[in-house]
C-alpha cells in the first residue's frame, strides 16, 4: 500500500505539455521499454532491464508492484523513496534482467487507475510475465518474483503456474483483505490517540461497515446511504479507498491466497519490519505459516526491528535488507 508521490504529478504535467518523460540510467545496467496488453485491451508500459556487458542468457527478477497509482519508474538516481531505492539497486547490483509493469492510468500505461479494478490489473501482470518469453537474453529457467507491498500477497497469480526457482514477499499479506483491514482499522485508530472506548464504538462499526462493503459488494456511499450513523468512521471517497475503486478491494477479498500459496513448491523469503504500520505481522507471517505448512521448511519469516513499510529506519533506506534480499535470490537462482 505504497504512499502516493510527486513522480505521477510530474509524469502528468509532462504528459500535458508534451515533453518526453525521463528516463532511467544505470551504471550497470541498460533499460528496454515495451508494451503488453490486458484483459480489456489496454497498453501497459514495461520495463525491462538487461546487465551491461552480459553474454549469454541472465536469470531474472520479476517485480509485482503495490497498490497506489505509483510508477515503478525511477528515474531520479537520488530518490529517497524506499522502495525506489531498492528497486535501483537491486536492477543496478543483481547482475541479473529484471522486468516490471506500470498499472493501468500509470506512466505511459492506457487507463484510469482510479478506476482500474483489480482483474485488469492482475491481467497485465500476466501479460507481463507472458512476454518474458520474448526476450532471448532472458534464462526463463531461472526466474524469481519479488512482490512489494500489496503484490507480494498475489504475486504468484502473475506466474500461473509456471516454473519460478524463489518468491520474495516484502511488507505484504496472506490473510483476506478483510482481515487485514479490520487491523489496520483499529492500529490507525490508536495511532491517531483515540480513546480506547472510541476505539471500541468504531470498530464495532467498522465490523459491519467492510462486510458490506468488502462482502456484500456495496460502495462506502452506498453503505453511508443505508446507515448514515457510520458516516463519521469513513475517512475516505465514496465509491473507493486509497485511490482506488471499490470493485478492486472487493475482487482482493474474493482471492483465496490461502489457496495460492500453498501451491506455491518454491523457496519464500517474507520479509516485514517491526515499524511498518501498513502490513501487520499477522498479515505478512500468513504467507509463511501457509507455505510451510505444506512445504514444510520451504518458506522464512524475518522480521526487521524498526524498519517501516518504505524500508527505512530513521527515515534513511534500511541498508541490510538489500543483501538480505539479493543473497537469498543468488541462492535460488544457482
């Protein structure tokens, strides 16, 4: 559930006056930038990245983004975006390609993303890692995914199926969404000082409130509309959340990654830190618990002290989480 930032004002601005968006520069790596289609036929900016000097075909990473309607575009080498940061330097330091998709409405991608339901979505995700194929620099035999925030619960929805040596999972969940909102409900409530019997009277509403928003297929206003004593707990739009429509978080609670990751035969590395007040360790240990429960051994929780959902401590990049996240790639993709 990554925070909205300057990048998509910028990109717009220079959408309108038709200048040509900056782009990327690497010292180790070179940057290719193509196309995939989803479900309902709209163009999906892609980004793939190939190492300098490489011979031969290279593994890959494959990233699955978050949920806001940020680019995966990064092409200020100094950001203090976190997960920009590590998406640089894992493409500038892995040695390997690595491929990455901008949701419908971001970037260059065709669409509106305030109004992008999750399936179309989760399509393009697809289609991008279909086109992985098309690439002959790319070891297809060698391929590991790493979803951030929100895409690391699905993120194996984009493989179908295929053959992956490794999932990275970073601040994310394996519960259903309701679940996952009603802590984070009450974890906001707290944060903001509420008294604990305020805390108390709303989330006896909230209870109701995302049942018949997240279950029953009601939009926040339609929900107001048939109880308007609720109207003081919503804090957000009418017809959506975060930026995004409800229809995408009501197709979110209809996925069973209970289901999905307990198909999942491959190593996981879930990676969560103590400071992150977005995913819950309950929402990230899930995916974990689910994994070895099946697989027994196969998947590793670690917990980082004080690190937040952007990967920071101290508002500075967490520097260990880098090597922690590039040795455990190097070992599934011997």
């Amino acid at each position: 559930m990554k925070v909205s930032t300057l990048a998509g004002l910028i990109l717009l601005a220079l959408s309108c006056t038709g200048e040509t968006a900056r782009r990327e520069h690497f010292q180790n790596a070179e940057v290719q930038y193509h196309w995939v289609r989803n479900g309902v036929g709209q163009k999906l900016r892609t980004f793939i990245s190939r190492p300098k000097n490489a011979s031969g075909k290279v593994p890959l990473i494959f990233f699955v983004g978050w949920l806001s309607c940020d680019s995966m575009e990064y092409p200020d080498a100094d950001t203090r975006d976190g997960f920009g940061i590590l998406l640089r330097r894992l493409i500038d330091e892995s040695g390997y390609a690595t491929l990455r998709m901008d949701k419908p409405g971001v970037g260059e991608s065709e669409g509106d993303c305030s109004k992008a339901d999750f399936k179309s979505e989760i399509s393009g995700w697809q289609a991008a890692f279909d086109s992985v194929s098309t690439y002959d620099f790319i070891d297809r035999e060698r391929i590991v995914v790493l979803g951030m925030s929100n895409g690391g619960g699905f993120s194996p929805m984009a493989a179908q199926g295929r053959s992956v040596r490794g999932y990275v999972s970073a601040g994310s969940w394996g519960r259903t969404w309701y679940e996952h909102m009603i802590e984070l409900e009450r974890r906001r409530l707290m944060e903001a000082g509420k008294a604990p019997a305020e805390v108390n009277t709303s989330m006896k509403a909230f209870v109701d409130f995302y049942n018949l928003y997240l279950m029953k297929g009601l939009t926040p206003g339609q929900v107001i509309a048939q109880h308007p004593e609720w109207k003081t707990v919503w804090y957000d739009s009418p017809d959506g959340q975060y930026g995004r429509p409800a229809a995408f978080y009501q197709q979110l609670q209809e996925l069973n990654l209970g289901e999905l990751w307990e198909k999942v035969s491959a190593p996981v590395l879930v990676i969560r830190g103590s400071g992150d007040n977005i995913m819950s360790r309950a929402d990230a240990e899930a995916i974990a618990r689910t994994v070895n429960q099946v697989h027994p051994g196969k998947a590793r929780y670690e917990q980082i002290e004080g690190m937040t959902h952007g990967f920071t401590v101290d508002e500075k990049f967490y520097e260990p989480v880098l090597p922690m996240i590039l040795d455990f790639i190097k070992q599934q993709l011997k």
